[in-house]
C-alpha cells in the first residue's frame, strides 16, 4: 500500500514538473522571438531612414546641382526657394519613410505577438493534454491500490476464517480424542477388575480341584491358609529383556503391540500359573484384561500391550516358562513343572 502512494505522488510530481518545463520553454519562446522580432523591426526601420536620407540628400544635391546651372538666368531669391523647397521635399519624404518604417515594425510586432499566442496555445494544449493524461494514471493508480487493498483483506479473512475453522476442529478432535481417552480408561479398569475376580475364581476353583485330586489320591492335602502363605512367599524379580541377541532364536526379537492371547499348559501348576501372571503383571506397557478357566490342558490369558515390545523373549527369560512360540496370532506358553522351579 505504501508503494502505491509513493507511485502516485511520483506520478503527481511528474505532471507537475512537465507542466514547469513547458512554461520555461514557453518563455524562452516568447524571449527569443521577442528579441529576434525587435531587431528585424529596428534593422528595417534604419535601413527604410537611412534610404530616404540618401533619397533626400540626392534630392538637395540635385537641386543645388540645377539652381547653379540656372544661377545665371535666375535670381538670388529664387536659388534659395528652390533649395528650401527641396530641404522641404526631403523632409517630407524623411517623414514618410521613419512612418513607413514604424508601421513596418508595428506590423512585424503584431504578427510575431500572433505567432507568439499561437505557439503559446500550442503549448498550453499540449501541457493540458499531458496533465489529462498524468491525471487519468494517477485515477487509474488510486483505483488499483483500492482494488488491491480490497482483494488483500478479502484474502486475509478467508485465511482467518479457515485458521478459525481448523482451530475449531482441533478443539472437537482434542475432546473427542480426549473423552475416548477417559473411556478406554474406564473400560480398562472394569475389564481389569472383572479379570482380577476370573483369577481369583479360577484360582479358587483349581484349588478346589487340586485338593479332591489329592483327596482322591489318599495324598496329604495342605491347607488353603499353608497354600495362601507359600504365594505370599513367592517373589520373583522384574523381569528384563537381556542376553545377547545373536543367541536367541530367529523371530524372537519381534514387537507385539495391542490385544494378544496367550495359551498356557499346563493347567494344573497353580504356584506356576501364578508366578507367571505375577511377572506378566510387572511388564511395563503390558496389562492382563482377562484369564479365563482352563478349557483341555490349556489356560487363556488375554493382555493388552500399550507399546511395541519383545513379548515372546521376555517370556522365554521368564523362570516358570520353559518355552515359548507364537503360534498363528496367538503365544504358546509352555510352564516347567512345579518340581523344577
């Protein structure tokens, strides 16, 4: 916008100066052939004088000349009235000429002053024409930086309004993500509890089983109290994905990330089977949504891994497991006996 106004103030300045020249100029025209007319008009007012002087000194020659040749026949009276007469003539026509001339130089001075005007209006046409011309840019000028200033804040309001609309989206994205957040959340606590009350069932119910088995057997059965103390006892370190990579099976450093079942054999070591979920418990970014009941020899566990992880060598470093294999989507879990722990 500055630019524009500093191109028609260039402009403005322009005509103004181009008006300035053709005044100069005009005035040196009329200066000029003023000059020039006023010595054309006394060179011809002295040549139109110092002709009839010549003419008026002939004349009195001439009749100086004539009154000695006709001295003798004539009276003194006579010669003087006849060289008067002549001075008279020669005045007469010394009159005539010095008019001449001034009528001479009035004409002269009458035509250069129409002249002069002449040019005088030329340059003045011309001058009006320019400062049109200038006028007629400086409008155009003046309608394009409007034009221009309308068009940029056109521009900027679309950019604003489509800034405002993505501020607006991001807004709704962030409390929809945020709210879905919350209830992921919340789903993962139930689901944990509800996975917490299926273990302690199943663990319940394998209790159950284990001590009709021993009954069954004749074998002494433990107490549930005797069983509750040896868990309490049970403690293992957090488990840490270590060893050298180059001695571990292909396939092993693969990442598991989100929900992946586990299948876990066998059923009936409950100290294993415990031991096991106690150290899933303890993975970062792992979490157990659900255990279910033995079904055969095996045991389902479903666990939710928040980020990438080497889940199948962390659970071959495991103390219960004795192996591990991903079989299709699933992990296949085999426990070491309870006899060699």
């Amino acid at each position: 916008m500055e630019e524009v106004g500093d191109k028609v103030r260039q402009e403005v300045e322009d005509t103004a100066r181009i008006i300035e020249e053709y005044k100069q100029k005009l005035a040196e025209v009329f200066e000029k052939k003023k000059e020039s007319l006023r010595k054309e008009a006394e060179q011809e007012s002295a040549d139109i004088i110092a002709k009839a002087k010549q003419e008026s000194e002939e004349i009195i020659a001439e009749a100086k000349e004539r009154a000695k040749g006709e001295a003798e026949e004539k009276t003194k009276l006579e010669v003087e009235r006849i060289i008067v007469k002549a001075e008279e003539e020669s005045t007469e026509i010394i009159i005539k000429a010095t008019q001449e001339a001034e009528r001479e130089v009035s004409r002269i001075i009458a035509e250069a002053e129409t002249e002069v005007e002449r040019i005088a209006a030329k340059v003045a046409e011309e001058a009006k024409a320019e400062a049109e011309r200038s006028t007629k840019a400086v409008t155009e000028l003046k309608q394009k930086a409007e034009y221009d200033i309308k068009a940029a804040k056109e521009k900027i309001r679309q950019e604003a309004e489509v800034v405002a609309e993505a501020i607006q989206k991001a807004e709704k994205l962030i409390s929809v993500a945020g709210n879905k957040v919350q209830e992921e959340l919340e789903e993962s606590a139930r689901v944990t509890a509800k996975a917490k009350q299926q273990l302690e069932q199943v663990i319940g119910a394998a209790e159950h089983e284990t001590k009709q088995e021993l009954e069954h057997r004749g074998e002494p059965v433990a107490s549930t109290a005797a069983i509750t103390e040896e868990r309490a006892e049970i403690v293992e370190p957090v488990v840490a994905v270590k060893g050298d990579v180059a001695s571990r099976k292909a396939g092993d450093d693969k990442l598991y990330q989100g929900t992946l079942e586990l299948d876990i054999t066998p059923t009936v070591d409950f100290v294993q089977m415990q031991r096991l979920l106690k150290q899933l418990r303890q993975i970062p970014d792992l979490q157990i949504l659900l255990v279910g009941g033995p079904v055969g020899d095996k045991t389902r566990v479903t666990v939710f891994i928040a980020k990438p992880i080497p889940l199948l060598s962390i659970l071959k470093e495991m103390p219960p497991v004795m192996d591990a294999v991903e079989q299709e989507n699933n992990i296949q879990v085999v426990l070491k006996s309870g006899a060699g722990k």
